[in-house]
C-alpha cells in the first residue's frame, strides 16, 4: 500500500493533535480553557430541536428530494428577502450536508481537473483540501492587515492564470474573523467575471457579525455561489446541514451531483432547520449573537494587552487571529507549551496555510466569559504579564 | 458557462424523469403502483426512533470526531462478532453520511487520476459516478445470468489494466438482487491481491438476505474495504448513516479525508443507529426481512408468468432485475408506456449500465403485499396476459 498523491497532499488538522493531547490532559484531571474549538457552545435553539424531535415522531426519516425539501429552499429563500431584501428563486437553492457538501458540490461542477482557485492564505484549510480532492489546484494568495486579510481585485487580476476557474472568497473569514467590504466584493465580481471566472463566497460565519450587518453577495450578483450553513449562526453543528445559492444555470448539475454524491441531506436535520428561521428563534440567536460580541470585546483588547498583535478588528466569526511573534518563531510549538504549561488550547497558525503560519495563532471564544477571562489571566500569569 | 468534463460524463438517474411523471399522474388523481423506489417502505425501527429522540433532548447535536462516536464503531464492531463471527477492531470502522460518504472516502483513499476500477454492469449507477467524479475511470464488465450477474475472478484477470487500482463488488447487488458465493469472493480477492490492487465490496444490502445468511468478505480477509449501511436493513434511509471497514494501514487517511469532506456524519443519526443492534431491534428488522422474502416470493414466479425473464433467483437486496424482451426493444419506452397505460412505475435497464439496458427493468418490492397484486394484475391486463 502507497499512499495516493491525493491523500499525501491533504493535510489533517494540527490542531487535531493538540485537541486530543488536551483531552488527556484533561482526564488527568487537569483543567483546560479551550479557545481552539469552532464550534458554537451553544446548544440548538429550542424550536428548532422542537421541530426536529416533531419531525422524527412523525416519521419524518425517508429520503427527500436531492435538492431539499422544497419548503425548506423555499424558506430559505424567505429567508434572503426578510433578511437581506435580495430576490432570490427557491429553485437556486441546494439545501446540502453541511456547508462541506455545498463545496463540494459547487468545486464538482465548476472544476476541471488541473484548473485552480484562487483563495486567500490565511483560510479555512478545508477549502484547498477539497480542490485537491478533485485533482485541481489551489492558488494561495498572502494577504495581511493592509486588506483586512482579504483579497483585492487587483490581486485577482494578478494572480490570474489560464487555468484559473474561481475566486473563492470567505466573509467574513475563518480564521481572521474579518470581512469583504461591498465595493470590494463587487471589484473581485466584475474582474473575476471579465476574466471569465467564476466567485464563490463562503458566507458560513453571516450572522455572526457585530456592530453592523454582512451583505450577501447575491445583493451583487445572480451568477456567483454563495455557500451558507446552518451550524455556525443558527447553531446546528451535528445536524449537518448547509447551502448552496447558485447562477441558475449550474443547478441541473448540482441536482445531478447531489443525486449522486449524498442521495440527499440528512431529512431530521431538514425538517429541524424550518424553524430556524421564525422569529422566535431569530430572538433567541440574536441574544446569542450579542454574547458573542461580548466575548470579542473582552479578549481583543485583553489580548492585545498580553502583547498579541490584532491589527484589524474582526467584525465577524468567533475567531481572533493573534500575531504571537513577540513571544516565538514557532507558534505550534508556542501552543503545544500554552497547552501543557497554561492550560489553554488554541489552534496553531500551520492549520490555515503558509503565509507566516509561524507566527500566529487563532483564538475561538466559542466558551463562556468566564472561561475567556481564566484563559486570558492564565496567559498572563505564564507570559508574565500579570 | 460551458458544463465540466465531469458532469457531462456523469447521468442524471432516468427513473427520476418517470417518478415526477408518475407523481404529476398523482396529481391529477390517478393511482399509481410504485415498484420503481430503492427506499424500503417501513418506517424506522421504534427504538431507533426512541434513541434519535433521547439523544436531540439530551442536547447530542454537536460535532463528534470525524471518524463517528466511539461507542458506535465499537457497537458495529461487536455486530461483526455476534452476527457473523468475525473480528473486526473498532479501529478499523469510519461511520460516514451514509454510503456514499463510505464510498467517496475509499475512492478518494485509493484512487489516482485516471486509475480505473473493475465493476459489474449491469450495477449500481452512483458507483461509476463516484469514480467519475475522483478523475477516474470505470472498467465496466458485463455480467449475466450465468455467473449470477457477478464478476468472476477470471473476468477480473482478463480485464485487469496497468491503471487498474481496484475491484468494486456488490453482494446483494443492485439491480439484480444476487450474491457472491463465498468461494468466487475469495478467488477474487485472491486475485486482486495478487495483481496489487484493492477490493471494495459494497454490502449494503446485507441482512436483506432470503433463505441464508450472507458472507461478509470480511470472513475472508482483512485487506478489504467493507461499505455497510444504515439505510436499507435497518431502516434508517434518512437518517444518512453508513460505514466502511477499512485494511489498517488506510484508517489514518480516511479519517484525515473524513474531516475534510464531511466533519463528521451527523449526530442525531449516531445515536439512533446506538440502539440498531439491540435485539428487540433485530427482532422488528428480521420481521421485516420475512416480509421482504414473502413480497420476493410473490413477485418471482408472477413476473416470469407475466413473460418477463428472470432467469436467477435474486437471494436479497428488495429487486428483481427483470428481462422485458418479450414486449420491447426499448425498455425506458416501455416503462414510460407502463406508466401511462397501467399505471405501474418501473426502474428502466439504462440507470444500471451499457449492458443490455433495452432489455430490462428493475422492479422494486418496496410496497406492499396488496400493492404488489394490484401492480401484477394491472401489468397482466395490459400485456393480456389475465
């Protein structure tokens, strides 16, 4: 047995490694703050476990059409006009297994074999992982404070190459919790459209914004995807579903695929997610919403203080990409001694790409205030900041 | 927008264009046999049902590891123990989303661009598309009633190529309904093995099995990717639940392609299938296996007086792969006719392959008893055969 070229060139998480290093820690009876998890640590609002349990009783549990449930896409599609007041035709959208299935979806019908994506490093490191998977290329562009850690147009028109496909873009990002501003999104549409491409927008963390309110990119354009989820603002992790809106011209492919690759999305998890946009949920995520953005307000500055740089306030996500070169060139081997001699957890910067990996590192404040605040008091102490 | 390579190669199932036809017939008041639906008609088990909804009330929607909970792949593996005799290691077992999620990792673990996999034809379409979809290829072997509708070791040897990487076995097989003998599986395997490639033998059929007790290669080697699932045996279709066991040396790359592609399977799901091995489960599902094997029963002998040729007792899976060449050249017209004429929607020949299409159907015995009758007197007026 050799290992396939494929699965030679995918990396695991690292921060996998860390985790379970931290679990048996933890069963020795140690106590770990865990700010590496990007996971809500809330539970599913109640309605839509209500609907869920509801669905199940009544035998809810057959195969639906590949595509979704047609209330639900229809509901989604509400959803954009309540939400964001764009016009979006229910038959656009492909309700997935998770945002992954939507990915992959939409890189199987726009992606020949040996043509690339153009995508920003730092970035969710699934991203690239799935352009290998389907034997394309990924072409990673630094990016830094000066953009918000996103990309520009001009750096679309300069890294574009003849096999260049797409543009995938994510607002906000995973890992710098930062977003696209609408003129720029609109600059990387109309180049990425001349050029022939085509614009994929990772729009998993919508909702998860503070002090203002994402924009969609479909209020730009009918013929990009727009991937959604519903595990990170609507707190549905382990349901396992997401979303693709697509140019209505890729939608017979994607039913195709679906068909293919899933059958269909997980049917409790359907019927669960159409209550998760009725008003009293979205009261119930909108609180959640507001403890998030408590939690960023106390650790960015906190961090800052500690000596981590921040150069852009992430607006968006549940993640702070930290600048830790003022205490190591290695930031792994910084968390793997965080985690042993602190007590606190946190995803190494080589999970996100090879634009300075070494010297950063993200903090999730996917935990309580009270964790956060022994966390950061506990870097303090082992920094000696306190 | 010009389609990829990929989707151009990959079809659309066929029996979908009949289904919204005979649901549009519905529509308009007409009665419909269905005897084209690969989804048993039961509901799930009450237990599982039980344990899906304790698990959402205990608040069991988040993530698990990528790999499935441990106490399921233990509970599988002791499944393997109790049922069949084999050892299986918990380590070994990935649960997947259904599978398909099972089949696209071991495709992904094992299969270069432009490497080919051996299959039967006729056989389940989504398998050549799964390959299609990695940049693969598909070596399609005919098969017919004389070797049970199964490949041979011999056509294995005779069709091997030097891309040839792996051999992709159903048993029960969809369309067709049969199994391979234990004998042929291991000169197979033994075959394979000693040309350097690999053996995936898709047994989610297994436990729907008339009149015996199937085989799992896994009785015969623990070099063999082994796909199971959730769906048909156990009554979970939506639910999305499946599972591969893999040879040791490729866990490590299918759980790292796991967290890439999928996270994790999903949540509620894993719990449910907790309580799938209980034996009052077991109890309710071998009922419904001797329902199963009743419908068989009925239909065999009522097709072959109708003129249709079925010239191999299917032994499981819920098909009855069906040679209609005493009424047609053509069976998707047939079926279509079928449809509008006797109201009986049935699977045409060209879901399943290039070999022979025109000349059959697949019936499915996913309805009931009375439903059946109703069908086979329906079809005996039309062709005047009552």
């Amino acid at each position: 047995m050799s290992e396939t070229r494929r699965i030679h060139d995918i990396q695991p998480f690292h921060v996998m490694a860390l985790l379970a290093r931290a679990r048996q820690l933890e069963a020795e009876g140690r106590d770990i703050v865990h700010m590496e998890i990007g996971e809500p640590d809330f539970p599913s609002p109640p309605q839509v476990v209500a609907a869920g349990l509801d669905a199940i009783k009544d035998g809810e549990v057959h195969y639906t059409p590949a595509s979704g449930l047609p209330v639900l896409r229809q509901a989604i599609a509400d959803f954009y006009a309540q939400h964001y007041a764009v016009t979006v035709s229910a038959d656009r959208i492909i309700v997935t297994p998770g945002a992954s299935g939507a990915l992959l979806l939409t890189l199987g019908v726009l992606l020949e074999r040996d043509q690339a994506v153009l995508m920003a490093d730092p970035g969710y490191p699934c991203n690239r992982n799935f352009v290998r998977f389907l034997e394309g290329r990924t072409t990673a562009v630094n990016v830094g404070a000066e953009s918000g850690y996103q990309l520009t147009a001009e750096q679309v028109k300069h890294h574009w190459q003849a096999e260049t496909r797409a543009v995938l873009l994510a607002s906000p990002s995973n890992p710098t919790g930062t977003l696209i501003d609408p003129d720029t999104m609109q600059g990387i549409i109309r180049q990425t459209q001349q050029l022939g491409g085509a614009v994929i927008v990772d729009e998993i963390y919508h909702g998860l914004v503070y002090g203002g309110q994402a924009k969609t990119a479909l209020a730009l354009s009918d013929e990009v995807f727009v991937i959604n989820s519903f595990s990170k603002y609507f707190g549905m992790t382990g349901w396992r579903l997401g979303w693709v809106v697509a140019p209505e011209a890729y939608v017979e492919s994607l039913d195709k695929l679906a068909q293919n690759l899933f059958l269909a999305a997980p049917t409790p998890a359907q019927y669960a997610a159409l209550a998760a946009f009725q008003p009293e949920t979205i009261a119930v995520l909108e609180q959640r919403r507001e403890a998030f953005q408590q939690r960023r307000d106390f650790l960015l500055p906190a961090l800052r203080q500690l000596g981590f740089k921040i150069p852009v306030e992430p607006q968006g996500a549940f993640y702070l990409y930290a600048d830790c070169s003022a205490f190591t060139d290695d930031s792994y081997a910084f968390a793997e001694e965080l985690l042993e001699q602190a007590g606190v957890a946190i995803t190494p910067g080589k999970d996100f790409g090879h634009n300075q990996p070494e010297k950063h590192l993200r903090f999730a404040y996917t935990t309580s205030m009270e964790r956060l605040q022994e966390g950061v008091a506990r870097l303090g102490k082992y920094l000696g900041k306190s």
